[in-house]
C-alpha cells in the first residue's frame, strides 16, 4: 500500500479528448452505466507483457519515464502500453508477490493485515511459462502450481469465478479512480483504467458482464495510471511501485 505522493494531471489528460476519438489496435474508451473507462487487451501468446519493478542497479524506476528511458536506451525494446501494477512499500517495492521472467523478487503474502490488498480474497495475476494468462484468489494459486513467467499480487479481487468479491456494495459511496487487470473468455489480458472515480462494485461488473472476464483484480486507486503512446498519453502520477507494460522488438 505504502506511502505515495500524487503529481496527476491524469484528469487533465482523460478530459482533454472525446472518447470515440482514441481507439486503437488494442486499447479504446468503453461507456458502461454512466462511467467510462479506457480498455487495452493484449493475447499473451503473441503480445511481450512484461513486469517492471527496479533496473539493473536496483533503483526503482518510480514512473513511465524513467522505465521507457531505460528500455528505450537497451536499443532492443520500445514500450506499447504500460500501467502501474500494484501495491507498494516505502521503497517502492511491491507488498505481495512479483515474479519477473521467471525470477522470484518477492514471495507471496499470504497473512493478514491493513488497506486495500489485505481485503480478502486478494489474488494473483500471472503467465505461465506456458505462456497462459491467469487470475487466481490467493490461496487457489498457492495451491495450483503454476510455474509463471510473470505474476503480480494484488489486492482486492474484483471478480472470483463469475462472482462479484462478497465486500462490495452496490451503493457504496466510496468513489475512486481505479485500475485492474483481468483475464476475458478468449484468454485475452484485460487491463482498465477508470476515466474517473467509480466504486467497486461497478467497476467488477463491468469486468463481468462487458468484459467477459470470470476472474479480474484490482491492482490500485487514486494513482491508477496509464501510458499509451499511440494516444500520446503517459500519465505522470508518481511514484509508482510495480509497473505492467507491453513492449514491442526494434527492427
């Protein structure tokens, strides 16, 4: 969860253009019940997502910026999308599980605790190195044996098994802006940001029932921050902790 200090102009960057004028390949503005919210689905089997925390020397990269310089200057990679993937500490590491190619930087959580990603059922987000994405409640992915390539813990779930997560309320009053990450009926990876701030419950059934995804998770609030560079938008709220992105091979 940890601390962070919020230098939006996101709400700037999501007034400045009518919806049905961004839309692309893979990501477009999608109305539902009176919110809207911008929508980037990538195949995992033939699209290269990626999970960031730190470069080479350990230091955090803290933002879009400084992860885009860096993949940018590898000569290698260029960034299609990116989002903030998480909850954080202090230092900005992640709080739960992160899993990078393969490389386990920190274990899952499976204890109690305070805020957001302790709201039980948290989960898990992952690709497999069969290269299958998933989502998965905590304990049902601690028990599955999955080998992932890359995984992400979060928390809440918005969506377990077709269910909306049981805390929910449909006439809460607790409005955010949000972002989460699912996995649609197609095998799709589904990645929103709200427009603006939605409650829980709504931004669960629009993963369900416009969506089409039977398990999704909520990975933050308030920071909830995108880069699409073909709609020329890299939200600049910061620092962030773990970052999901998708990057394209240089020819």
């Amino acid at each position: 969860m940890g601390w962070r200090r919020v230098l939006s102009v996101a709400a700037g960057l999501f007034a400045a253009a009518p919806l049905t004028a961004h839309a692309t390949a893979h990501c477009e503005w999608t109305g539902y019940l009176g919110n809207d919210y911008a929508v980037c689905t990538f195949d995992p089997a033939k699209d290269n997502i990626r999970l960031f925390n730190a470069d080479a020397t350990g230091k955090a990269y803290g933002g879009f910026r400084a992860l885009g310089r860096d993949i940018w200057f590898s000569g290698k990679h260029v960034i299609r999308f990116a989002m903030n993937a998480g909850m954080y500490h202090y230092d900005l590491g992640p709080v739960g599980l992160h899993v990078e190619e393969g490389v386990e930087k920190h274990a899952l959580v499976r204890g109690g605790g305070w805020g957001n990603f302790f709201l039980r059922p948290n989960g898990v987000f992952y690709i497999g190195k069969d290269g299958k994405a998933g989502v998965l409640e905590t304990e049902a992915y601690a028990a599955s044996g999955i080998q992932p390539r890359l995984a992400t813990q979060s928390g809440p779930m918005l969506v377990i098994d077709g269910q909306i997560h049981p805390a929910f309320l449909p006439q809460s009053d607790s409005l955010k802006l949000r972002n989460g990450v699912g996995v649609d009926d197609k095998g799709r990876v589904v990645f929103v940001v709200t427009k603006g701030p939605v409650r829980f419950y709504d931004f669960a059934v629009f993963y369900r029932d416009v969506l089409n995804c039977r398990n999704a998770l909520f990975l933050d609030g308030s920071i909830s921050s995108m880069m699409v560079p073909e709609w020329g938008r890299r939200d600049e709220s910061e620092p962030l902790g773990p970052i999901l992105a998708v990057t394209d091979s240089l020819p």
